[in-house]
C-alpha cells in the first residue's frame, strides 16, 4: 500500500493530475504526522503557513481512513473552505486515490426549506411583507421551491431578506415529523439521511458544537465518527464558548 506522503512525492498520483504541482516537504511532513495521529489515537495539533496545502495533507489521511470503514468528520469555519472541499479538493483527491466513498456537507436545520411553513406563510404574505422587495423574495422562493433539488438556502438564485427566511426555514420547535404531510419529500430528512450514511462528513464549527452540546442531552445531529479534523482551529475558542461557556452580566 502506498505511504500516505508518497501521494505527494514528484511521481506521486497528485503529481502525475496536478499541472501546477509542487513538492512541499513540509505537505509531506504534516499527511505522515496526520496518518501517524490517526493510527495511534493521538491528538494533533499542526500549524502551516500558507501555501503548504494543508487540506490535501489532512484530506489523504482521511481518505484513508474511511478505506478502512471508518467515519471522519472535517470541520471548517468558513463557507467558502467547505465548498472548496465539497465541490474541488474531495472530488480531485478521489479520482487521485482511486477510491470510492461518500462525502456530504452537513448543514444545519435553519438552512433548508419547510414546505408546510412555506405553505403557511404564502396564505399570509400580504400581512407579513407589504414591503414590495420583500414580497418578491417571497415569490422567488415559492418559483424555487417547485424544482430544487437541495432545498437548502445556498441553492437558491440569489439570498432572499433574513426575514423571509425565517418564516419559511426548517425550525425544530415547528417540525411534525411523520405527522406532516410533506416528511417524505422534506429536504432536512433528506440531508440527515445522506448525513447518516455519509462517510466523509464536512460541517462548520458551529455545527460541530452544537453537535457536541447535544451528545451531552442524550441527543445528536452528527452519526458517530471516528476522527475529527477541526481546519481554521483558531476560531474555534469563540464557537465552543458560545455552545459551552457561561455568560454572567454585572447585574
């Protein structure tokens, strides 16, 4: 089998895909320190500059790993790193290994639609927008909702106004489950079963620790994982503090 730091060797399969491929040692340095962590249960902690291509190093390992049937959970603070994980790294890396295996974006309830509460708020959108430009947004999503696939926020031709937004995304204190009617169509059931199912999962921070807050209530939004790759980790102070922290005001 393949070094997991030979991917990125000068006739490595990245190499051989890659037109504008560089050796980094310092890349090859961090996927054997990443597959050494794994492989003994260690935590590791890595710092790089830019440049060094730090999401293949840890991608690669990853990779690996869920050859083996375990499951990864990658987390990011940015959106636009998630996307560039989901819709080009991940994608590239598995033609490079030859692997097959699932990788899903995990987002959060809020992001996707609900058609009963879509349905509800149409009966009322001359009380609740008679402002024109938020009455178009309205429709916008109404035209929307009638042929997407995802049904999550992102997918949408353009951002509509927060407070449309709020009246027609998914809310768990407003979910029937089973009862309601438009459960077996319903885009977050949707994203919870490839969730499930995944085995390469990519969520934000704040997922992540909502996830972590929820494990200790006897619930769960991710399945169980393996290993956990937290990218951007300097954020992650402020995130976890929101989820697990105390705030206490002078009065």
């Amino acid at each position: 089998m393949m070094q997991v730091q030979d991917y990125f060797g000068p006739a490595g399969p990245v190499a051989k895909r890659l037109k504008a491929f560089e050796l980094r040692p310092q890349q090859q340095q961090m996927a054997a320190a990443v597959e050494a962590a794994y492989a003994q249960g260690e935590n590791l902690i890595v710092e790089a500059g830019t440049g060094v291509g730090k999401s293949f190093a840890y991608l690669i390992p990853a990779i690996a790993q869920v050859a083996l049937g375990k499951k990864v959970v990658i987390s990011t603070h940015t959106i636009s790193l998630q996307e560039q994980l989901i819709e080009k790294d991940i994608p590239f890396l598995r033609a490079v290994s030859g692997q097959e295996f699932s990788a899903v974006l995990c987002k959060g309830r809020g992001n996707y639609l609900c058609m009963r509460r879509l349905e509800q708020t149409s009966k009322k959108a001359f009380t609740l927008f008679p402002d024109m430009r938020n009455a178009d947004d309205l429709v916008m999503i109404e035209e929307w909702a009638e042929n997407t696939k995802d049904g999550s926020l992102s997918d949408l031709p353009r951002q509509p106004a927060w407070q449309v937004w709020d009246k027609v995304a998914a809310e768990h204190g407003n979910c029937l489950g089973r009862r309601c009617r438009y459960y077996d169509g319903c885009f977050y059931q949707a994203s919870r079963r490839r969730i499930q199912n995944g085995q390469l999962l990519v969520c934000n921070h704040a997922l992540f620790f909502s996830d972590l807050a929820l494990r200790r209530a006897g619930g769960s939004i991710l399945p169980a994982y393996d290993f956990v790759v937290l990218d951007e980790a300097h954020t992650i102070e402020g995130v976890a503090s929101a989820h697990f922290g105390l705030s206490v005001s002078e009065s």
